[in-house]
C-alpha cells in the first residue's frame, strides 16, 4: 500500500491585500519543481476583515495548508494570531512566515536573513568591520534590517528618516547602538560609514530619489537597496558612479522566501543564478 503522504499534495501560500504583484509563487513553484516535490504555493487575497478567519482554518487545518508567508497589511496580525512567535518576530512586532508545528501555529519574520544573506552573496567581506551602517527610513522594512544589522554586530546604526519620530521609536526599540535622526543629517552621518541602506520606496520604478554624496563613506562601504524595480536603482547608480560598492534589493525576496521553503516542504533550496534570472526577466 502507498504511504498516503506520498500522493497528498503539501500546500503553502503567501496572502495579503492586494497579493497578485507578488512573485513568491514563482521562486517557491520553481523550487518545488526543481525537487520534484509533490507540493503548490499559491498566493491568496485576503482582506483585513478575513484574516483571523484565514488563520483560524490554517490551525484547524481546514484549509489543508502546512504554512505560509503573509505580507501587507497582515504581518502585525499574524504575529499576535500565532501560538508560538520566535524572538525575531517577538522584538519586532511582526512576521512574515508561518508554520504549523505539532498543532501549534510557529511564526518568523525572515526579512533580516535575507537581507544579509543578500549582502553575503553579492559582497562577500562586507560586514568586515561591523562599525558604521546608515538606514535611509524608518518603516516596516527597516525595522527588520535595522534588527539584523545590530544582531550582525554593528558598532552605531544610524537611521534617518523623513518623520525623526518614527526613527526614533526604532532607536527605543533596538537599543542604545541605533541613533536617530533626520534625512539631512545624511551628510554627517555618512563619515565612515561601512553600509548604507535605502529602505524607503524612493526610486522605484525610476520616481523620487534625490542626490547623495557617498564620497565620505568608506572606501570599502557598500550600498544597497531595497527598491529592485529597477534593479539599478538611481541611488545604486549614484553610488556606483561615486565607486562604491553596490549590492542590489532583488536578492533579499530571493532569501527570505529559503527558510520557509525548508519548514514547508522540507528541503533547503539555493538561490542560483537560474532562478534569480527567472525573475528578473519578470519585472
Ligand atoms: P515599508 O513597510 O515598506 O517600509 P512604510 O512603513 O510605509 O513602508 O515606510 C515607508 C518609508 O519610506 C518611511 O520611512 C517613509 O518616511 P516617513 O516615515 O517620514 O513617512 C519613507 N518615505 C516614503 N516616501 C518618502 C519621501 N517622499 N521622502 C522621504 N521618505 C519617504
């Protein structure tokens, strides 16, 4: 007799409102594929007003899926609707990942793993120093790097932002190594520093970014961004022209979606060259 697990179909999503920009489907069924694992990954609009609901059937199991990623407006949600948040997702409030586990529904937030990760893969020797970094914004997204940067070991993170009250909040919330401050504090704040990044949505798709003086980072810093449509964003270009070192946003939706993938369908799958192609030549 076949095990049944053999022909069930293993099922993940990622929801949130509105989902259908979102280009997981593509990098999780490319994975699936290339395991030949019997499993799908399908994306799923679920306004506010559903979401408890959403949830109550992923515990249950009613809604025959073994986990997933939730994205906006839902990740402050999933955090609190979890059974078990881990540390990350605990300090910071919200998740991105979640996965049952002997009943209990477990929860992450993997934005911070694969935003270093990026930075691993594409500048190797990057974090070499652990002194300086500078975060442009102070939103969702730069909470979850602003936390993998001091976890990483940075000396003095320095994050500007356009509302200083919200990049105040993360210097309360992440300890004394963040300093707040405002966007025109850029030209100090930059002396020496080893990172900068954009976690703000200026420049996407080519719109609103201003000019910025790289020059009195280090001679090693590197600069990413965020923003990967376009994947040369106007301040990687800046930089680059400025000779810095330039790591683009893409990479960082490429590894954050590894660690699910694993709890999932239980294999670790590589970012590679093909896949990272498979996207670009989607944006
Ligand atoms: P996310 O969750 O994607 O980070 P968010 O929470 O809306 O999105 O945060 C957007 C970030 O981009 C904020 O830091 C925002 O600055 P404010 O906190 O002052 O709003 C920043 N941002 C957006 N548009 C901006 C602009 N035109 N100039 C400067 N900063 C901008």
């Amino acid at each position: 007799m076949r095990d049944s697990r053999e022909t069930s179909l293993t099922k993940a999503f990622v929801c949130g409102h509105p989902i259908k920009h979102s280009r997981s489907p593509k990098i999780h069924n490319y994975w699936l594929r290339n395991f030949e694992l019997h499993g799908h990954y399908e994306a799923v609009d679920v306004e506010p007003g559903n979401f408890a609901g959403f949830i109550s059937a992923l515990k249950s199991g009613e809604s025959g899926y073994v986990g997933g990623n939730v994205t906006i407006p839902h990740k402050e949600r999933a955090f609190h609707l979890a059974d078990l948040p881990d540390d990350l997702a605990k300090e910071l409030g919200a998740a991105n990942t979640l996965y049952m586990d002997r009943g209990q529904l477990c929860a992450t937030n993997t934005d911070g793993y694969g935003f270093l990760s990026n930075l691993d893969e594409q500048a190797p020797g990057w974090d070499d120093t652990r002194n300086i970094a500078v975060v442009f914004g102070a939103g969702g997204a730069s909470r979850a790097i602003v936390q993998a940067v001091r976890n990483r070991g940075f000396r003095e993170i320095h994050v500007l932002n356009r509302t200083v009250g919200r990049a105040q909040e993360l210097a309360d919330l992440f300890g004394p190594r963040i300093h707040a401050g405002p966007i025109d504090a850029l030209v100090e704040r930059m002396a020496g520093a080893n990172l900068f990044v954009n976690t703000t949505s200026l420049g996407m798709d080519d719109s609103g970014a201003f000019d910025i003086d790289f020059t009195p980072m280090a001679e090693s810093g590197l600069v990413t961004d965020i923003v990967y449509v376009p994947l040369m964003t106007p301040f990687l270009s800046q930089a680059k022209q400025q000779g810095r070192r330039v790591a683009d946003g893409l990479g960082m939706l490429l590894h954050q979606a590894v660690p699910g993938f694993e709890k999932w369908f239980g294999k670790r799958p590589e970012v590679t060259a093909a896949l990272r192609s498979l996207i670009v030549d989607d944006l």
